[in-house]
C-alpha cells in the first residue's frame, strides 16, 4: 500500500483543498482502489475550526495510483485557477503543473519508487 498526501498551493482558505477530496470521492475511477481523507491543521489564533491542509490517499497497487494522478489532473483542469498540486510519498514530492500523457506518467514513475509497484 502506497500513502500519497496531496496538497494544493496556494490554498489558504482549504476551498479548493475540499474541492479536490470531494472530486476524488466521487470518482468512479478510484472506487475502491483508494482510501481518502482530509488531513487537518489545528486552527490557528483567528480561526474558529481546524483548517483542511491536504488530502491523504491510501492506494492499494500502481494501477490505482496511476488513476489517482489522472482523478487529480482531470479535477485540475476542471479548474479557472490551474492550481499547483504537490504529492509527495515517502518523503519523495513532485508537482503535478500539467495533464500530458508524458507528465503524468512522470509523476506515477516517481511515486512509484525504485520497485516500481506503488506500494
């Protein structure tokens, strides 16, 4: 299993941040293959409530990884503002600026690690 924590920047309001889970949620795609949830910051001095800082996916294989950088991209294209998405696995991040075949498939290699599997 491969733990993926995805963030938008910037983001400081959480809007577009509960935008991309609620996306990746829905997504027929991922069904199953994907645990989602919303990471959340403690709130800060003027704020009444935790803040939602990034989205945690937990996916069980490298296929289901390579749907959820699609699931991503396609919800950033879906977007006015072309948002910067980070993702970053085992201490490894990379940014997601784009959606071509070629730039997506970078990104599944990085996150897939030197064994090549996503887990």
């Amino acid at each position: 299993m491969a733990q993926v924590l995805i963030r938008i920047e910037p983001d400081p309001d959480a809007k577009a941040t509960r935008s991309l889970y609620r996306a990746l949620c829905r997504d027929p795609d991922l069904g199953g293959s994907a645990r989602l949830s919303l990471r959340e910051s403690a709130p800060a001095h003027d704020e009444l409530g935790p803040a939602a800082d990034a989205v945690l996916a937990v996916v069980n294989s490298g296929i289901a990884l390579g749907a959820l950088v699609v699931a991503i991209a396609s919800w950033r294209d879906s977007r006015s503002t072309k948002w910067t998405v980070a993702l970053e696995r085992d201490g490894l991040t990379v940014e997601l600026q784009g959606s071509s075949r070629e730039e997506l498939d970078r990104i599944v290699r990085a996150l897939e690690g030197p064994r090549g599997d996503g887990s």
